[in-house]
C-alpha cells in the first residue's frame, strides 16, 4: 500500500502572503486571500516538507500571526474652509498617513538553507549538496510590520466667485498640491542582499510642491 501524506491549512492563522503558494504551487493555492491546500491528500512530495520547514527558519510562523503596528493602521486628515471677503474662499487638507509597508525579500542558496534543514531543496533532486544551484525566496520581516516615515501632506486652495451677469459664473480655482514639498516614500525596493543591497532604496516619491490654476464657467 503506497504511503500518502494529508496537508492542511489553518486559514483563521494564515496571513496570506502567499509564502505556501509560491514555494509549493502543485499543493497549494490562494483562495479569498489565504492559502489552501488544492488537495488534501497526496503523494509524498518533498517540496511540502520544504514549505513547511521554513518555519524551522523562523519564517513561516511570525507570518501567520504578525500584527501590524497601531501607527501603522492610524491616519489623521483634516479638512477645513474660510470664507473671505469678495465671494473668496480660502481651502485646505492635511493629513498624516501611513507610509509604505517594507519587506525584505532575501533568496536563499541550498548550500544556505541546507544547515536548517538537514537536507537539500526538493528541487535539487538527485543533485548533490555541491552541484545544486536550487534557492528559495523567503521574507525576513513580518509583513505590514515595519513602515518607513509617515507621509505629511498639505494641499492648499483658494476659489474666488465672479459673476457675469444673471445666470453665468466664473469660478476660478488656485490649487497648491504639497504645500510642505514632502519628498515622502510610496514604494521601495523590498529585495534583500548581502553584496550591492539596494533594500528600502526609494522606487518612487510624492511628486513635488504643484501650483495650478482652473476655471470653471457655469451658464
């Protein structure tokens, strides 16, 4: 009688990151954002044990519980208007939000991960411990744990009314987007290495201080 393995997934702990669907694809799936077992039953597959003995790495378990931080769910925005003389009013917004979550996304050789395990990658095969060239992606930081600085922003506007007569108005619009020019982080670089790191370098920023001018004509 041939030997079979039965798989399972907690789904209440699982944190979906997509960890168990991408080193073990044939076994697992994402479904509504966590991963599922495709069958439960199957034959002995090594690449199962690999998946499961990243927790032996400390890096499958603090995923499944990680907690993001309370600044990092906390957004302050406030938005307000004064009315001036000459059918003038002056406009703002302000918020302060969480900046980008980073990650560190470090792969990792066989000859890395063989100490840990005790053994090679499933995907080394017959391949010995000096001719395998198999690696793995594993994350180093829990994700939506560590953010980088909070994004300050401040967009001002000043809209003066002019009417032309019975039923035509002018409404001209003086917009100030990123009043405060924050130079704040929207993606960085999340790949880990040890040589030639470009980790948490900037991909992309807050587009500089913008002035703009609109006019609306209503008739």
């Amino acid at each position: 009688m041939s030997e079979h393995w039965k798989i399972t997934v907690n789904r209440d702990a699982c944190l979906g990151s997509g960890l168990c669907a991408g080193t073990a694809p044939r076994h697992f799936r994402l479904d509504d954002g966590r991963s599922r077992a495709i069958r439960e039953d199957i034959e002995p597959d090594d690449i199962v044990v690999d998946t499961a003995d990243l927790g032996t790495l400390g890096l499958t378990n603090p995923f499944c519980h990680s907690k993001t931080p309370f600044m990092g769910n906390t957004q302050l925005k406030v938005q307000g208007s004064y009315p001036l003389p000459w059918s003038t009013v002056v406009s703002a917004i302000f918020q302060n939000v969480p900046s980008v979550p980073y990650g560190a996304n470090y792969r990792m050789t066989n000859a890395q991960v063989f100490p840990f395990l005790g053994r090679n990658l499933a995907a080394c095969g017959t391949r010995t411990l000096q001719t395998c060239t198999a690696s793995i992606v594993v994350g180093l930081i829990d994700p939506n744990t560590s953010f980088e600085a909070r994004r300050t922003q401040l967009d001002l506007r000043v809209t003066k009314m002019i009417s032309l007569g019975r039923s035509r108005r002018l409404q001209a619009n003086l917009d100030l987007y990123n009043a405060l020019n924050s130079a704040a982080l929207l993606t960085t670089n999340n790949t880990f290495a040890t040589v030639n790191s470009q980790w948490r370098n900037p991909t992309a920023i807050l587009a500089g201080r913008l002035l703009q001018v609109s006019a609306r004509l209503t008739f």
